[in-house]
C-alpha cells in the first residue's frame, strides 16, 4: 500500500492497495499524471512483483480519476503511464481496479491486454468501471471471472474477480518480447 493523498473528508491516506495470499517480492507506487481540477489531487496507482507458485507477475491496482475531475485524454494519459510503467516486465501482468470508465479498459485491452471482465455489467450503479486486464495470463475456465454482488457496505462498488493461469503461448499478444 502506497498512500496517493490525504482524503479530504476523512483527514486519512487514501490510495490503492495489493493484497497477495503470496509472497510480494517487491512494490512500488506508480505517480499518475495529472491533478484533478477541483483539488489537485493526484492518484497513483501500486505495483508489486508477486510470487505466485513460482511464477513471477506483476500486479497493478489502480484508481483513476473520475469523468468528472479529469478530460478524456488526461485520463488516457494516466492509464498509460501504468501501461508504460509495466512494458519493461518479461512476465505475466495484471492491471485491475476501478477505472472510472468502461473506455479506460478498452484502452488497455488495444495495448495488447486480455479483458477477462469485459461482459461482467455493473460494478457502480449501472456503469461498468472496475476490470481486470490481464498480459500473458487468462481466466482458467469459463465462469471463472465475476463480480461480488453482495458488499454489505464495503464498498460503493462491486468488487470484480477472476481465476486466472498462464495464458497459451499461441494466444499471448506480443509473444516473445
């Protein structure tokens, strides 16, 4: 966990975490570009290195701005910096959490990202806004990617999940790289 801002309601840190079941090698905190208009606030995104039985994959969650506070194309900007930020990794990647945009998504899965929860539907009210994208990885079987319906106040979203392997070499994109 990598704290982004000191939210302005709370007075508490306010970021993105990764919670692993296995080992974190190492973590880092991802600066997005680009202050919202209202505040300045810059969000971050948290990257780590995980160890999952024996394979190494780095891991994003990320929050980006609303469609509110930021344009389009800053908002672009910020999704690529994590795109960026990851294209020097050989291993598997994923990049999950809440996007703010059904866009934000389709614009990682056009840099060569699998989109396992593309046809999940709502994660906010009626939006589709938080996905997991993934880079040399794919869900296991069908039905292994969906959303927790039931957050019992946890959240004003719906968290998304999938069960994911090492994706078929005939199926990565920009295998070999």
């Amino acid at each position: 966990y990598y704290p982004a801002v000191i939210h302005h309601r709370t007075g508490g840190y306010y970021g993105p975490a990764i919670l692993s079941r296995w080992p974190i090698e190492r973590s880092w905190k991802v600066l997005l570009p680009h202050g919202s208009w209202d505040r300045g606030q810059r969000r971050t995104a948290t990257a780590a290195v995980v160890r999952a039985n024996g394979l190494r994959i780095l891991v994003y969650s990320v929050h980006l701005e609303t469609v509110v506070k930021l344009s389009p194309a800053k908002r672009t900007q910020q999704v690529s910096a994590v795109a960026e930020d990851a294209k020097g990794f050989s291993g598997p990647v994923v990049i999950a959490g809440d996007l703010n945009d059904y866009g934000m998504a389709a614009r990682i899965h056009h840099q060569g990202y699998c989109w396992p929860t593309e046809w999940v539907g709502a994660t906010h009210t009626i939006f589709s806004m938080d996905h997991i994208l993934t880079r040399g990885l794919a869900p296991a079987a069908p039905g292994s990617v969906g959303v927790v319906r039931e957050v019992r106040g946890a959240s004003d979203h719906h968290p998304v999940w999938a069960v994911l392997m090492p994706a078929p070499e005939a199926t990565l994109v920009g295998a070999g790289s």
